[in-house]
C-alpha cells in the first residue's frame, strides 16, 4: 500500500531530525504549564508533512505543532512528529514519531518509530499489526493479577491528576504486577499491542497521540476505547487500550475515577 509506504518513509525522514537534536542543544518553550515543545519538534513536522505533501498533495494533514485540518477530512493524515517531547528534552530515549492514515473517520494504516532504539511498529487495517517485521499480539492475561498496566498523566495537576492516582491505587488492589509511565503514549499502545502493557490508560490524550497506535492494538488483537467504554473519536478523549479480556475490569475502575 502506497499510504504504509510513504508513512514509513516520513516517520524515518522525522526520525533523523530528531536525532539530529536528540541530546544536542535545542530551544525549548512552554506550550502550557509543564508542557514543552522544542525546535525538534516543530522542524521534524515540517519535514514529515513534506513527505506527506509530496506523496498525496490532496490530502488533509493534522500535526500537533503547525498542521490543523479538520478531523473530518475524507483524507487525513494525523502526525506526532514528537511523541514524548518530556522525555527528549532530558536526554531520555523513549520518544517516538506517529503517523495514521485515516479515511472517513476511520484508521487505514499507521506507523509508530521510536529513533533512538530504531523501533518501528506498523499495521494495516486488516492485515495485522508488526513490530520490527513480526507481527505482534496483544497477552493472553487472563486476569489484572497477571498483568503490567501503563498509563498516562495528562498535564493538568489537580483533578485530573488526583483521578489518575486515584485509579493506580484501585488497580494495585487488584495485585497487578506494577505500574508504569513511560511518557510516550504512542509506544505505550505499541506496547499494548506488543503484550508487554495487559492495559494501558490515560484520561485525555490528543488524536496525534493515539492515531497509529490504535490500529496497533487492534491489529494486534486488542481494544481501545474511551475510559467509559465507548468508540474512540478521533479528538481529545479518554482512552482505555487493553488485550480485551482485561477490557471491562480496567474500565470499571478508570471510568469510576473519571473526571
Ligand atoms: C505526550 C505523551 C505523554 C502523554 C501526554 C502527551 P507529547 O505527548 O504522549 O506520554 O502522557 O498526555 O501529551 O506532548 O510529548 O507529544
Ligand atoms: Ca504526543
Ligand atoms: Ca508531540
């Protein structure tokens, strides 16, 4: 598929400049409280769209940092050009570039790099989903008592964050192995996808940060949802992602906490 094709070839292009910038010197500023954006990010959108543009000049591009077409596009492309931007600016390599493909709403193929480790998680609608070429399936746990459960911390520090903590501590009641937050939630799904995360939550994450990795998770066999259960919009939501037998028992306690 010619989408896949120019996808993987962005999120390299998007790749390099990270590295370029990764543990170098770079500008950094404050989009809101405690959340950053560096000239890595901004510069690897710019050279990812220009793949993109060059591939499919028709289509409709929402970037995080400088691209903002409607979701609703026919044809849209939606980029993290720095998924982890937290991460990257102290030196730590777990930061990736996501890239989904959508038409009409709904995720045809999509690709999640991590450059620094040279990670590269792909799938397709309906043909699977693969992680450095091997394709990728979500645990068989059974039950939360088997399972590491990743999560998220959006950037408000009040009630959302109080939510969040609210919910770790219910899911440690369930005995699960541990918690983690990595700070990349494209790699967090990938790592759903990959069996690795039994769960994986976050009460509101961008539709760049969840683009691709949602195919992953359900090519891998997975499910992703909101944290109340519902179909995933692709706009500012909740998301839940999990191997789906664990679906119902990890929403039961995120959608309690729910602000
Ligand atoms: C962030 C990361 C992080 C998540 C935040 C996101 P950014 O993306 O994915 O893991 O917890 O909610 O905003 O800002 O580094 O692209
Ligand atoms: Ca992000
Ligand atoms: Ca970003």
């Amino acid at each position: 598929m010619k989408q896949l094709e120019v996808a993987q070839h962005a999120a390299q292009v998007g790749g390099v400049v990270l590295s370029k910038y990764f543990r170098q010197s770079f500008d950094v500023r404050m989009k809101q409280a405690c959340d950053l954006v560096t000239t890595a990010d901004v510069e690897a959108e710019h050279a990812i769209a220009a793949v993109i543009r060059a591939a499919f000049p028709d289509d409709a591009i929402l970037g995080e940092e400088s691209y903002s077409s409607d979701a609703s596009a026919e044809r849209l492309w939606v980029v993290d050009p720095l998924d982890g931007t937290t991460n990257f600016a102290h030196g730590i390599p777990h930061f990736a570039v996501s890239i989904g493909y959508y038409e009409a709403g709904e995720p045809v193929c999509g690709v999640v790099l991590n450059p620094a480790r040279n990670d590269v998680y792909h799938a397709v609608r309906g043909e699977g989903a693969f992680g450095n070429g091997e394709r990728l399936h979500v645990a068989d746990h059974q039950a939360l008592s088997e399972s590491l459960v990743g999560v998220g911390f959006y950037y408000d520090r009040v009630a959302m964050m109080r939510a969040t903590l609210d919910s770790i501590a219910d899911l440690f009641g369930q005995q699960i192995h541990g918690i983690r937050r990595f700070g990349t939630a494209s790699l967090d799904l990938a790592q759903v996808a990959s069996g690795m995360f039994g769960a994986f939550f976050e009460y509101e994450l961008s539709p760049w940060d969840f683009a691709a990795g949602r195919l992953l998770v359900e090519e891998a066999g997975g499910r992703i949802t909101t944290c109340r259960g519902e179909p995933l919009p692709l706009a500012k939501t909740s998301v839940l992602a999990s191997n789906g037998i664990l679906h119902d028992s990890v929403q039961s306690i995120v959608e309690r906490h729910l602000v």
